[in-house]
C-alpha cells in the first residue's frame, strides 16, 4: 500500500489528506452516534448544538459541544505552536503531529474497548482525546497546505465548487469532489463499524491516520 503512493509530492500529499479526510468521517460518526451526539472534527456542527443547547432545545447536549470546542482549539494551538516555522509540504514535524494524533485516537479505542458501558467520565474523556487530535490533525493539514483539503470540514469546498461551476471554472472540481465524498464515505464506514463497536471504529480510525504518518515519513527519506 505505501509503495503504491505516488512519488510526486503534488499528487502524493492530497492522497495523504484524503486518508485523513476519511477516518475524520470514521470518527465524527462514532463520535456523535455512539458519544453523545458531538463531533470530534466538525466544530460547526459542534457550534450548532452548543447554541441549541444553550437555547434550552430539549435532548440537545451542551456539556460534550463544549468540551470538544475547548479541546479542539487546544489542539490546534499546540499543532500550530509545533509547526511553526514549518514550510509548506509534508516536514518531520509533520510526521511527528499525525502520529501524535494517530495514538490518541489509538486511546480513545483502547479507552472505550476497556469501558463498553461508556459512563460519565469515560465519555467526556474520549470526547477530549478526539477532538484535541482532530485540532492537531488540522493544524497540521493546514500546515502542509494542500487546497480544498482541511481533513475535518468541507463546507468551504463544496462553496468553492459550486461558485467555481457556476463562475464556469471546473480546473479543480475532481478533488473537491472527491474530498466531499471521501469524508462521507469515513462516515459510512464508521457507521458500520459501530454495529460491531465502537472501539473497533476509533481502532481503524487510528490505524489509518498511524499508516499515513509512516508513508509521510517514508517519502521524506
């Protein structure tokens, strides 16, 4: 599979971001449908049902929103903190940045597999672990600087595409297309996953997100 990735860095480094554009579908679905309907990657969707919440919506959480909020951002501040300074491209703290995240999902998997009643305290730690590898997951995307490819939203790349189709440029569609479809396709796996459990859901998430840290680093060498 590694050896299978394009040498290039320009068609290498989107294949790298699709990858974790996929198991952020993976772990938003296990997430909200198995961790009290919050996200770990989407902090719109987060904003959303904290202001819900908020407005006293009956059956909208406000307590996991806003924790994932706060992790998130702490996430991405010490992503970016690690990062600075970094060029644009795949780098070693690059690598050092995805692996980091790759193992705390690899916890939170392990977390829920020792815990299946998902209590309280359990919960709200998983809940922490994804969303502050999501914000470092994202800060380091956005490090490497590939467009319309953020690996947690694509709100702005279906914007783009569409005002790009309607002003008559298509250069780009194919990978924004391709993003949108890559995170609902993570969704629908997680979805899957989760009719087994939810640790093996976060389990595979991580194993992903660990594989593209080594073929980031192998293509560095």
């Amino acid at each position: 599979m590694l050896d299978a990735l394009p040498q290039d860095p320009a068609r290498r480094e989107p294949a790298l971001m699709f990858v974790l554009t996929f198991s952020t579908g993976m772990i938003d679905a296990a997430a909200y449908l198995d961790l009290g309907s919050v996200f770990a990657g989407n902090m719109t969707g987060n904003v959303l049902i904290l202001g819900m919440g908020l407005g006293r919506a009956s059956g909208v959480p406000v307590a996991g929103p806003a924790l994932a909020l706060l992790l998130f951002t702490l996430g991405a501040a010490l992503g970016g903190r690690l990062l600075r300074g970094s060029p644009q491209h795949w780098t070693p703290k690059t690598t050092v940045a995805v692996v980091v995240t790759g193992a705390a999902v690899g916890v939170a998997a392990l977390l829920t597999a020792l815990a299946p009643e998902h209590g309280g305290a359990v919960r709200a730690g998983t809940v922490a672990l994804l969303s502050s590898a999501m914000g470092l997951q994202a800060a380091a995307a956005r490090q490497v600087g590939v467009a319309d490819i953020t690996t947690v939203v694509v709100t702005s790349t279906i914007t783009r595409l569409a005002a790009d189709l309607g002003g008559g440029d298509a250069s780009r569609w194919p990978r924004r297309v391709v993003a949108v479809a890559v995170i609902c396709a993570g969704a629908v796996a997680g979805a899957l996953l989760l009719r087994v459990g939810v640790a093996l859901a976060l389990g595979v998430a991580a194993a992903l997100v660990l594989t593209v840290a080594v073929a980031g680093a192998r293509a560095r060498r």
